[in-house]
C-alpha cells in the first residue's frame, strides 16, 4: 500500500483532518522535547569528558557518576521516545494508533524524567544507568536514601508508561494486518496476503521485542524494590545483572531497530527507487525478534558462575544478529540510493549516514563480542567507542532526520540546501573526531567508568582534552540543527 492510499483509507488515523492535525501537534511536542533533552544530555557529555580531562575543578567524583547516569540514561530514553514519536506518526498513515495513548506518554515521559532528574542532580545518585546490583544499596554516604527510592520510581514510571505506548501500536498494527500479516508469514510461506509495508514488518518484529525487554525491567524492579524495602530478602546478583543488561541492552538495540524501520519508511521518499518486502527481508527480520534479545549475553562473558552454553550463545547471537539486522538493511539502503536520483535534503543526508554510523558501530560492537577479544577490550573506554558511534552517528541522526523532515512537512518550508549540508558535515566532524578519542582510548586499555585517570593510564586525561574541541564543533552542528528546526517547528505550530 503506498503512503497516499494509506491516508485516504477510512481507518488510518491520519484520514481524518481534525485528527491528522492532533497527531501531527503532539508529533512536534514531541519534536521539541527530544531537542531540548538532546542539547542537555550532551552538555552532561561534555562536563563529564571536562572533568576526565582535569579542566573542571571543585566538583567531587560523585558528581561525575551523577552525571554519567543521568546521561546515560537520558540519551538512551530520549532516542527511545523519539524513535517511537517518529514511527507513532509514520504508522497514522497505515493503522489507528491511539491518541489518547500517545498524549499519556507525553506526560507520563515527562514526569519520569523529572523524578530521573531529582534523584540523579539533586539527590546525586550515581550508580550509572546499569545500576548493577548491589551498587544501589551500597553508597558509601554519597547518595540519600530517598534518592535510591525516587530513582526505582523514575524507572517504573517510564517502563509501565512505554509498555502501554508499545502495546498500543501492537494493537494498531494487529487490527489493520494482524500480527503475522504484519510480519509477512504470507511472504515467507510463498503465500497471498496484506501487502506489508517494509516499515510496519521492521516496526512490528522491534516492538514484539520490546515488550520482552520490558517485562524482565518489570521482574527486575520488582526485586529491586522488595530488597530495598528491607528485611531478610537479598537478590541474587547474577540474576540482578542478567534482567539489567536483558532490559538494558535490549531497550538500546530496540531504538535502533526503530530509527532503521524509519528508514526503510522515508529515505525511498527522497529516491526514485522503492522498497518492498520479499523472502529473505521477512526471514531477517522474524529471526531478529528473538536474536535481538539474546546478544546481551556477550556483557556476562567475565561473570565466570554464568552457564558456559549461556557465554557461547552470547558469542553466536552477537555474531548472527548483524545478518538480518545489518546485512539486509545495509543492502537495501543501497539499493535505494546506488545510481538512483536522490534528493539530498538534511534527512535523507542523516539516515544515510545513520545508517552508515550503525554499521561501523555494529562492527565495534561484533569486535567486542568475541571472546578472546572482551577480556581486553570490554572494560576499556573502547565500549563507549562503539556505543557512542552506532548510537550518536546512528539513531541519533536517524531520529533527527526524521523529526526534521516532518517538522518541514508540516510547515510546508523549504529547506536551506546550503545549511543542510553544513549541519551534516559538522555533525560527521565532530561526532567521528569525539568517538575516535574513545577509540584510540580503549586501544591503550584507558578503562571505562573512571572519573579521574590513574598515572598508570594517564593518556587517558589527553584523549578526553583532545575530544573537548571535536565536542564542540558537534554542539555547533546540534545548534544550527535546533535552530532550523526549532523554526520549522514555529511555523507548524501557528499553521
């Protein structure tokens, strides 16, 4: 189904003019909040590089951790809920998702983040967006006793809010094509049935995992706050790390799954070249659904009292997952732009590039799932090197690409060709140059999670100096892109 018979069907949300206006008002709410979370978490970013290069002075070391887990925490929910405003609004144009839906995650997101924000800045809890077991507990006076309790409540707030936005979308697709016409069952079993638009399959079989990935934050918090409680009741830390790096690890990977179904949807609109879904699309992305829960494993690989089968799967689920995930999506964004007439608007510029950021994090990432290479590597700053590129320099730029272009969409302004490209460059200059400081950290075994470096590793304090002016350059590219935007976004709103 293309996207104009999507519209003028009776039961997509976006069919009706008083309801497409709605949707597309809480679409640019949207867009303003994950603008504005974005520019504080990377200003979060660049304190905490400052300090590891020794420029901020009077703050203790808790500060750090704070700040390390408000950012680590904000930036993941921030692309989640931007990942999911994106597709909410791209997915109106094929089902009825609801509204009423939409509008509570609004609001239940934003109150979450302002009990994240208390318990983090003000209570200065610093157990670091893993908050492994039983660091939570165990503060050595740094953080209150509140701050533990108001943190699980942040937590709780925003997983029961984001199950019921994920289960609300399920439900959209399943009326309209049903689960497995959603995922092309017909296609893979050589059968006639619902023509499913790459985009609902790749949405479908990445929500499908998130709801996995929230029942375990549920069993996790669950525990969490039974021991937190009191009495005699002590969580078994094996457990506790497995159900963080399941919802964690899982909850990372599911963004990016959501800004690549993005764009499958909108990068063929800037081409004159299409994408449908065949055989070996819906055989990749059916077996994503379960290999993207299983590669979290490769994070254990040093908990020795792990079931060694559990390690070995940890190993071949990280390697397997780039088949589907990367591989066929590689190949189809080159289909849609190798030779093809391709107009190069900032968001077909940033999920192109996104895409190519997801791909040499993905292979970062495969490099750290290998055994023999995680006892070096793992604990070593070469981690974030990898999450920092497939997540900044991938979904980031797929989300905001996408936001972009609806912002203009909506305001119907044309777009600065010449700024365009200036903001991508810059984007690509200082986002690269920043991520290769980790890089070239974790290459001379810089550890990760240090406030202040150690003379053993002292080069660590250079890699973080010389990151502060790639830094900057990226925060000058995230300004003149918040400019533009916020622009667009001006003009929607009084049109």
């Amino acid at each position: 189904m293309s996207a104009s018979e999507a519209v003028a069907a009776a039961d997509t949300a976006l069919a009706d003019p008083t309801s497409a206006r709605a949707w597309r008002r809480i679409t640019l709410h949207w867009t303003v909040v994950v603008a504005v979370l974005f520019l504080l978490m990377l200003l979060a970013g660049l304190t905490m590089r400052a300090y590891q290069g020794g420029y901020v002075m009077g703050l203790g070391p808790e500060w750090f951790y704070a700040l390390l887990t408000v950012h680590g925490l904000g930036m993941v929910g921030t692309w989640y809920v931007g990942a999911m405003a994106g597709v909410s609004y791209r997915l109106a144009r094929f089902a009825r998702p609801g509204l009423g839906v939409a509008r509570f995650a609004y609001l239940g997101t934003a109150v979450g983040v302002v009990l994240l924000v208390l318990s983090t800045l003000l209570g200065r809890f610093g157990a670091g967006w893993y908050f492994l077991h039983p660091l939570p507990f165990h503060s050595g006076g740094m953080w209150p006793e509140w701050s533990i309790g108001v943190f699980f409540a942040a937590l709780g707030v925003l997983g029961v809010t984001w199950t019921i936005w994920t289960l609300d979308l399920l439900r959209a697709v399943a009326r309209r094509y049903s689960l497995g016409g959603a995922l092309a069952w017909h296609v893979i079993r050589g059968k006639q049935g619902p023509d499913t638009p790459p985009f609902v399959l790749v949405a479908t079989s990445t929500l499908i995992s998130a709801i996995a990935a929230f029942v375990a934050a549920v069993i996790m918090l669950v525990l969490f706050v039974a021991e937190w409680l009191g009495g005699q009741f002590v969580n078994d830390a094996l457990l506790m790390k497995n159900l963080v790096f399941f919802f964690g690890h899982g909850l990372v990977n599911i963004t990016m799954y959501l800004g690549v179904a993005l764009v499958y949807d909108l990068l063929p609109e800037f081409s004159s070249r299409k994408l449908s879904v065949n055989k070996l699309m819906a055989w990749a992305w059916n077996l994503a659904i379960l290999l993207v829960l299983l590669v979290y494993f490769h994070h254990l690989y040093m908990d020795f009292m792990q079931p060694r089968f559990l390690q070995y799967l940890g190993q071949i689920g990280s390697y397997l997952i780039a088949i589907p995930a990367a591989v066929i999506s590689i190949f189809s964004v080159l289909y849609v732009v190798y030779g093809a007439r391709v107009r190069w608007t900032l968001a077909a510029m940033f999920l192109f590039f996104g895409v190519m950021g997801w791909a040499i994090g993905g292979v970062q990432a495969v490099i750290d799932s290998t055994i023999s290479a995680n006892f070096r590597f793992h604990n070593t700053l070469w981690v974030p090197a990898h999450f920092h590129t497939y997540y900044l320099l991938g979904v980031v730029m797929m989300v905001l690409g996408t936001l972009h272009h609806l912002a203009g969409e909506f305001a119907e302004a044309p777009e600065n060709a010449r700024l365009s490209k200036v903001i991508t460059t810059l984007f690509l200059i200082g986002g690269y140059g920043f991520i290769l400081m980790f890089a070239l950290g974790g290459a001379h075994s810089v550890p990760r999670r240090f406030a202040a470096y150690p003379q053993d590793v002292a080069q660590g304090i250079g890699y973080a100096r010389m990151a502060l002016p790639f830094i900057a350059v990226l925060a000058g590219a995230v300004l003149l892109y918040l400019w533009d935007t916020g622009r667009r976004c001006a003009q929607a709103f009084r049109a």
